[in-house]
C-alpha cells in the first residue's frame, strides 16, 4: 500500500522524472503487485505509467530522465500508482492501451488485457500449418478487443475477418479498435453466442475462449479480477465453451479448414478427457503453452469420441 504520508512526502520532494521512476519501482517492489499483463518487472510498469502521463513514448531519448516535471505531471503519476499498487489495477487499463503482435489496441474493464501466445503464431501467418494464400475467410471467436482479429487482417491482407463475441460491451471495444486501425472494410464484429450467429464456412478459426477451471479461479491474483469473469471463467474444469466448440467447428470450417484454441492450464483436462484424439499443440519460443489445433477432417473423425464425454 501507499499511504497518503508517502504520497503527500512524494509531492514535496519528487522533480524529474528519474525521481518518478525511482519512487514508483520502489512502491511498486514493496508492494507485492502481481505482474502478468504485458511487463514482467516494476521498472517497466513505473516506466508506461509515467510515459503515459507524460504523453511520450516508451523508448524516448534518456536525456529525459533529468527533465523536471510540472506538479500536475507528478500528481497525476501519482494517482495512477496508487490505483496500481492499492487497488491493483492492471497498467493497461490505466493507459487505455496494450500492444498485441506490434499492435497498439484501445482496452479497459469490458475487455480482457492482451497478452496470448498465439501473437507468435499470428506473426507467421501460422506457417508452415496453414497455407496463407488459402486463408480467405477467417473467424476470431471470443473477439474481445478485436486483437486477435485485426492482427490476422495484416497478417492475411487478404482475407475477411470476423470477430465475434457475446458480449455487446466486449464488441464495442472491438469496434473501435477496428476503427482505429482503419480496417472496416476488412474486418468486421459480430455478436454470437459461441458460433451460433456467425456467418460461415470460414478456413481458420482462431479463439481465446474461456477457459479457466474453478480452482484457478478461487485463486487469481486481485490484478485478474479487474477483467471480465465471462471471459476467463468456463466450469469445474475449464472446458465447457471448449467442449461446445469442438462439436460445433465443422459447421463452420471449409473442407480444408483449421480450428486453433488457446485452452492454457486447461491442457491437461483435455488430455484426460479425451486421450484418443490427436491434438497438435503448439510450442512457443516466447513462452506460453495450451494452443492446440484440429483440423476440421479431425474434428468429423473423432466427432463420436467428442460426444461420448
């Protein structure tokens, strides 16, 4: 915590922005904060909280780091450590943003922060497993802030994408990234329940659906709670929107179709409940775990061993 003596003792004597950043990775390694949502130390978070208020970038000329600041400037840094430390606040929903496969995107309460591994796959117009040039339709379920999406509108110029979503609220952020990166004409936000409402076969679907077990859940860090539980929570196990996705896919895919899913801890549940099936996962060399992918020939094949659970 930071107590109001510290801060008031932080207004009188802080001045650069050296100062600042100092300040804020000490209250910020005191104050036993969880890193998780795009920085992994508290330099880096002190570093975007300050760079934010001060309306410059991450990697401004160092020659700042001696700049003294306006009492407004220090006071306003202030109010957003506090916010990060007391109440626990992700950085990104402090900054209004978060940056995905090199990507800025708008994000707060209504959407979940980016930060999945399938940026990598993204990156690589998911070569060598799916053929780019084959990628005409393409089909980001459980959108949210429309990052996954509009990363694979530039990573498939073009192809047409929809991001979809239950939640109205999730979409309206969806729909004004799309709007920011200026792809409107290219991708589009749809309101589904799972792939209920979506306007189909498409050659790729992508999607970081729900998919955190109860016990996870009991047990998230307070950071964590700050984000929408319809986009994190998913039964006992972690599989229930899974389950329905499975069944659903082949509905909705080409006949050379792919389904690629994030599930992240939940990849064990998968492995116990459906052993025979030939889930091919992902491995990362940026770290993350739990991608699996399933053609949608598989999907028809083992569709009876899907059933049976």
């Amino acid at each position: 915590m930071i107590s109001s003596q510290q801060q008031n003792e932080a207004m009188a004597t802080l001045q650069t922005v050296r100062d600042c950043l100092r300040f804020g990775e000490s209250m910020l390694r005191g104050g036993g904060v969880f890193f998780g949502h795009g920085n992994d130390d508290p330099w880096d978070e002190a570093l975007a909280l300050l760079m934010h208020q001060l309306a410059l970038p991450l990697q401004s000329d160092p020659r700042i780091l001696d700049a003294r600041l306006l009492p407004s400037e220090i006071s306003g840094y202030l109010s957003q450590l506090v916010k990060r430390v007391n109440d626990r606040v992700p950085v990104p929903y402090l900054t209004h943003e978060a940056w995905f496969c090199g990507l800025p995107f708008y994000v707060d309460e209504r959407v979940l922060i980016p930060r999945s591994p399938l940026a990598e796959l993204i990156e690589q117009s998911f070569t060598p497993w799916v053929d780019p040039e084959r990628v005409h339709r393409v089909l980001d379920l459980c959108t949210g802030s429309g990052c996954i999406a509009i990363a694979c509108a530039y990573a498939f110029e073009h192809a047409q994408v929809d991001g979809s979503d239950i939640s109205a609220e999730a979409l309206a952020v969806c729909e004004e990234n799309i709007q920011r990166h200026g792809l409107a004409e290219q991708v589009r936000a749809l309101q589904s329940d799972g792939l209920a409402a979506v306007d189909g076969p498409y050659d790729l679907i992508v999607s970081n659906p729900p998919y955190v077990d109860a016990q996870d859940m009991a047990s998230l860090p307070d950071e964590y709670r700050h984000e929408p539980e319809l986009a994190l929570a998913s039964g006992d196990d972690g599989l229930d929107f899974t389950r329905q996705l499975l069944l659903d896919a082949p509905d909705q895919l080409t006949e050379e179709g792919v389904l690629i899913v994030e599930v992240g801890n939940s990849w064990e549940a998968m492995l116990q409940t459906w052993p025979q099936v030939p889930f091919f996962w992902f491995e990362f060399e940026r770290g993350g775990h739990g991608v699996f992918m399933l053609t949608r020939a598989q999907l028809l094949e083992y569709r009876d061993d899907l059933l049976a659970d």
